[in-house]
C-alpha cells in the first residue's frame, strides 16, 4: 500500500510485502513503515556503488523489487550508506543505543567522574523514592 503526503513519498509496507521482504537476506528488520538493511548489505552496496553500479541495479540484483520498496527508499539510502562510510561506527546501526551509551570525545577527569556519579546517585534515590509511593 502506497501513500503519497504533499512532499515525498512515504510507503507503507502490507502485511505480504513484510512476510516477503524478510526472507531476503539482506534486510535485517522490517517494519509498516521502515525497513533496515544488513550492515553486509551497506557495505556490499557501497562498494558496488563505488565501481559504478546504479543504486536501482544494486537493489534489482540483490533482490529487493523497486514497486515494492520504492525508489525514494532506493535513492535516500544511497546517500545514508555514504554517511555511514564515513563515521567513525562505520555502517553499525546506532538506533538502538541510549544517547548515553554514545563514546564521549574525551575521557571524563576524576573531578567530572565523582559530578557525574553524585547526579546519578541523587537521581537514583529520588527515583527510588517515587516508586516507594
């Protein structure tokens, strides 16, 4: 099923599609409304972009079908997967990490270590508090 809003396409994945779009091994998970490649599959894909592939002849050839998907979907994962070659995670999906697990920069100094773990510590006991109630 297929959506059209005033400024891009936004598609949304049936049931079918779903089932289908799982059993391809280059899709890592899939939702109604997203679909997450494989960080094999990004780098697969960048490579081949790289040697002059089209983003269209990457997905054909790997079996995604372009009506499904959608060639929006086609063209802005093109320019994520060249962000991703550039980070310093590469092409590991970050989604899942608490901005908190994020490495810091710096290492913290022990002054910044014993703030930090005080703040926590209050937090904790207020919180402990609240559920008390």
């Amino acid at each position: 099923m297929k959506e059209r809003g005033d400024f891009m396409s936004k598609i949304l994945f049936s049931e079918d599609q779903i089932d289908e779009l799982r059993l391809n091994q280059n899709v890592k998970n899939i939702a109604q409304k997203s679909i997450a490649y494989t960080d094999e599959f990004k780098k697969q894909a960048v490579k081949a972009h790289c040697e002059g592939e089209s983003s269209r002849r990457i997905f054909i050839a790997t079996g995604f079908r372009i009506d499904d998907i959608g060639s929006e979907c086609v063209k802005s994962s093109e320019s994520r997967r060249e962000e991703m070659s550039h980070r310093d995670d590469g092409y590991n999906d970050m989604r899942h990490m608490n901005s908190k697990e994020h490495p810091r920069s710096k290492p913290r100094s022990q002054n910044e270590k014993v703030v930090y773990l005080k703040d926590k510590l209050e937090y904790l006991e207020q919180e402990n508090e609240f559920l008390k109630k």
